[in-house]
C-alpha cells in the first residue's frame, strides 16, 4: 500500500528529510524578531518537513511527519506534527478563544472536545477525507501579539499510538527572542585572510590529477567513496569528506566552492571573532546561532530581497552541537533565487561545516544529506596534516 501523508491545511509534497533530524529545533519569522522552540519527542521517528509555503512575514510554520506506522488494515499511516505561529492582528493580541474560534471556523471538526491545561486550550475532534476518518487534536496559546496552533493528524487507526508524542511535543514549545550579535567592525584584515576571506581556492582540483602532488594549505584527492578536504592554514586542523564520483572545481572563487556530482558545495570555515566576539565565554549553540544571523544578514543584503529562515539545533553522535538551517529568499516576478542550505559545528575559536544550494540539479533532499553527513564526518589533528605522506598512503 502508498504510504499516507495528513495535513489539514494544504496537500503535502515532501520536500526533504535529514538522514538524523536534530532533537531540539527552532524557526523564526522573516523579520528576526521571534523564534518558535521545541525538541523533537523522538528524533528517529519523527521528521522536518517542507510544506512549500510562501514566506510571510506574519507567519511560520514546523512541521514534522512520522516515519510510518503501519495499522491493522496493512496501511502505512503517516501522521503530521505542525506548529504555526500567527501574529495577531489586534493591537493588543487576541483572547485565547477568539484566537482558537477564529482558527476552528476556517477548519471545522466534527464532535469536538474542549479542555484547558496549563494555559493551553486543546481541541479534539475528527474530519473525514481521503477515503479516511482523522483524528485532530489542536492545542492554542496565545502569547501577547503572538498565537501559536499546534496541530497532531493522525487517522484514527494509530492515534493514540502518537498522542504522547504530540503531548511531550507541545510542553516544550516557547517563543524566544533571536540572538542577533553585535557586528564587529575590524580595522585591518586578520592576518593570513586578505579582505576578511577566510578561505581561499585557486586551482583546488588541479592537485587531484593523477600524478600531482598534494600540497597547499587547504588541499583535497580524491579517496574511496568521495573527496577529503584538509585544512592546514590554521588551527584547528581538520579533515572532512565529501560522499560523491566526480567533483568540479570553480577556479577563481575567492571560497572553497565546488560540484559533487552535479550539486554545489562550499566549505564553511569562519573565524568567530569575526561574528562573536565573547566567543570565549559563550556555548557552542550561542555561537553557531551567533555564526547563522551572521550569515543570514550578508545572504539577505547579497539577494537584496526579504529571506525565510528556518533551524534546526541537534548533536552529532558522540554529543557534538550541531546546528543546520536554511535560506529561502522571497520570489519576485523577474527571478527566483535558490534555498540555501547549511550545516555546521564550532570548535576552538571556528564555525566549520558545509553549505549546498537547492536547484534543478539538487533537490532539497539531497542538499541536506549531503551537508549533514560531510559535516559529521570532521575529525580533528594536533599537528598540521603532512599531505604528502597522507598522499603515498591513499595511492598504496
């Protein structure tokens, strides 16, 4: 049987899932004021999931769909978690019911079962489409000017096997202020980074022809499977690999950039005086955060158009803070610019990781894995790589 993927607002396309989905994730509205907040009840089970929506300023959207269930019919019931936050139209806000009344009348269901915990009012009732009757359970808040819908669709089949999920789910969301860091003006480039470049390429894929020699400060062959990178122009030192069969280099680019297979990539490794300058004192998720705004003003002054941005916080699987997020920049009728997608981690004074774009080439999908995996495959050295040595010991 085709699974079965529930939304009450729209009809789905799954655009992307992240091969280990971050537990704790956030989403800000367009306009950086506010972050939703949340950890993910079960981050093997429960995935992100890309509506398609327009960005809008007073809105944003999370949504997570199941794995699968399958249910006593042989059906592979897919249930969908979403947050939507509203800001409301009134000056002052709006009433907890006004807000939910106003919510309920656009979407009716049927039966439905009012109770307030927590001062959260949940609704439970039941809509019949697709061949299938759904269980939805809402619960609404309201916090000043801001009006969260937090929604579980579930077919009555397996509904109950996901309520505490939705239960645990809906306890952790918040609404916090973004964490935008002073910008920091510096009066000179930082020694060995002309013009504030933190990496440079020049000719990169010229050193994997057969026969070449492996040298440089930042150097890459190729190895079983894909590309390892080496960063030797400053510690920390390290190694990533990239999964893919043939890479294309882009000479002349001021960063590393190149094509794995067809899709975009570029190496992420910025300083983080540059962006936080209380590093020292501060967690490796303030200052991924901090990296992120960063990166997220220079994106939107570079399109010269409004962005969406959402993200997502997790760890690696030795506990590594991770943080991957996206870029969507508003379309206007004479372009369309593609979603920017990155995944990084901090270590020793540096935001290190991977960027990719969406395009016709690369799905979202795609994208996302391929910044994710490459990024969870960094390890670290003491000492600079000898490269020549590491060369000799790949070709034998």
């Amino acid at each position: 049987m085709p699974s079965l993927a529930f939304f009450v607002l729209c009809p789905l396309v799954a655009l992307g899932l992240m091969a280990a989905p971050p537990a704790k994730g956030r989403q800000g509205f367009p306009d950086g004021t506010l972050e939703a907040v949340y950890e993910n009840p079960d981050p093997l089970t429960w995935f992100p999931m890309d509506l398609g929506m327009a960005p809008n300023s007073d809105r944003l959207n999370v949504t997570l769909r199941h794995k699968g269930i399958q249910d006593a019919r042989g059906v592979n019931v897919q249930p969908v978690m979403a947050i939507t936050a509203w800001r409301l139209p009134a000056p002052d806000g709006m009433s907890l019911d006004d807000f939910s009344a106003y919510l309920l009348r656009q979407m009716p269901m049927k039966d439905p079962r009012r109770e307030t915990r927590d001062g959260r009012l949940f609704v439970t009732g039941t809509a019949d489409y697709g061949g299938y009757t759904h269980i939805l359970r809402r619960a609404f808040v309201v916090r000043g000017r801001i009006g969260l819908d937090l929604l579980c669709d579930s077919t009555d089949t397996v509904f109950e096997k996901v309520r505490e999920d939705f239960e645990k789910w809906v306890a952790t969301v918040a609404l916090e202020p973004r964490i935008v860091p002073v910008p920091v003006q510096l009066p000179e480039p930082p020694k060995g980074k002309e013009n504030g470049v933190v990496t440079v390429y020049t000719h990169l894929l010229e050193k994997q022809k057969p026969g070449g020699k492996l040298e440089g400060d930042v150097a890459a062959m190729y190895v079983n499977g894909g590309m390892a990178i080496y960063w030797n122009r400053s510690k920390p030192y390290f190694k990533i690999l990239v999964e893919g069969r043939t890479f294309e280099g882009f000479t002349g680019s001021s960063h590393l950039a190149f094509k794995a297979d067809g899709a975009f990539l570029q190496l992420v490794c910025a300083d983080a005086d540059e962006f936080c300058p209380d590093h020292a004192s501060q967690s490796p998720e303030r200052v991924l955060l901090a990296h992120r705004d960063w990166e997220f003003r220079y994106l939107e002054e570079t399109t010269g158009v409004p962005c969406q941005l959402r993200s997502w916080a997790g760890t690696l699987a030795d506990g590594t803070p991770i943080l991957y997020w996206d870029l969507t920049p508003e379309k206007t009728p004479t372009r369309g610019l593609p979603r920017h997608v990155f995944c990084t981690r901090y270590k020793d004074g540096v935001v290190m990781g991977l960027n990719s774009v969406e395009g016709s080439e690369t799905s979202l999908a795609r994208a996302m894995d391929l910044v994710y995996s490459a990024t969870a495959t960094i390890r670290f050295s003491d000492l600079a790589y000898d490269l020549a040595k590491l060369q000799e010991q790949e070709r034998n």
